[in-house]
C-alpha cells in the first residue's frame, strides 16, 4: 500500500458520517418546508386510505425534544444538540475504517441532531408531522436519531457477545484403537 493511499483512505472512511449527516439534514428541512408550506398547524391530512388507522400527516410544533419531551427547552436542547454535535464529530476521526456501521449511526445521529437545531434556531420551535397513531409526532430527524441508537444498540450487542467456539475434535493416541 503507498503511503497517499493510507492517508486517503481515513479521509473517505470519515466522509461517511458527512455524507449521510448532510442526507439527513436535506430531507428533513425539505420535508418541514413542504409541511410548513402547505398545511397549517394543526392540520391533518389522510395519506392513503388503508392508513387511516395507522398513520397521517398532522403538522404540529414542539419545543421541546424528540415526541414531545422536555417542552419549553429549546435554548438548553440547542447548547447540547451543539454538544453532541462536536463530540460526534471529534469523535468521528478516533473510529477504525471498518466501523462501518458506527459511522452510519453517528451520521443518522448528527444529521437528526442538527436538523432539529436548525428549526429551534430559526422558528424557536421544531416542526413534526409524522404521525403513527398511539405514538407521538415526529419528524425525519427524530426518526434518523432514533435509528442511529438502534444501529448503535445492535454494534454494541454483537461486540460484546462471546465468541462461539465449537468443541475440538477429538484426537486419537497413536497406537490406539478408537473401537
């Protein structure tokens, strides 16, 4: 291996959790845009049919964190979404190239984070619109936020779960008769 393709490769591998951070971001503040757009607050609009009972569009603010949590913390949830963020990020440069995975949630997790952020800064509130009856409503960053735990629950787990080894095969003594 030469020696600009070692110092490469760490580059690309950390680019994941950008790439992946600048989805999440784009699709949650088009989607918030195309809510904020076209339904007011407090509306309610049917998707299909056979959703009726399971899931909607309903255009509701939040002060507080994901589903509702915390309300009222905007400036608090801010400071530690800034937090989070630069640990994320500092974070990002320590992983090994193969952490694949680790960067996917972290990129899910910064992305969430920072999609959020941006709505408390410039509305003071953040825009949820997905709504799955009997569950409060959320939004594309509380989703990628919620998915990057789960992934990082899930790496987690399969570290820390032992090895299986299978039993060593049993060896016969020279010159003895294994009947």
């Amino acid at each position: 291996m030469t020696t600009q393709y070692t110092a490469v490769l760490p580059m690309r591998s950390q680019l994941r959790l950008f790439l992946i951070a600048a989805g999440v971001i784009a699709v949650d503040q088009l989607s918030k845009w195309q809510v904020r757009g076209r339904m007011a607050i407090g509306d309610t609009v049917e998707i299909h049919p056979w959703l009726r009972d399971v899931f909607d569009l309903a255009h509701t603010t939040n002060t507080g964190a994901a589903f509702g949590m915390f309300k009222s913390g905007s400036t608090l949830l801010t400071v530690l979404a800034l937090l989070v963020s630069g640990a994320i990020v500092y974070y990002n440069r320590t992983l090994a190239a193969e952490q694949v995975w680790v960067r996917t949630a972290l990129g899910l997790q910064l992305g969430g984070a920072i999609g959020n952020m941006l709505d408390r800064l410039y509305q003071g509130y953040v825009t949820d619109f997905l709504h799955l009856h009997y569950w409060p409503v959320f939004n594309v960053a509380d989703a990628a936020i919620s998915i990057g735990v789960v992934i990082l629950i899930m790496v987690m787990r399969g570290e820390t779960k032992p090895a299986r080894t299978l039993p060593a095969p049993a060896v016969a003594e020279p010159g003895s008769n294994p009947d």
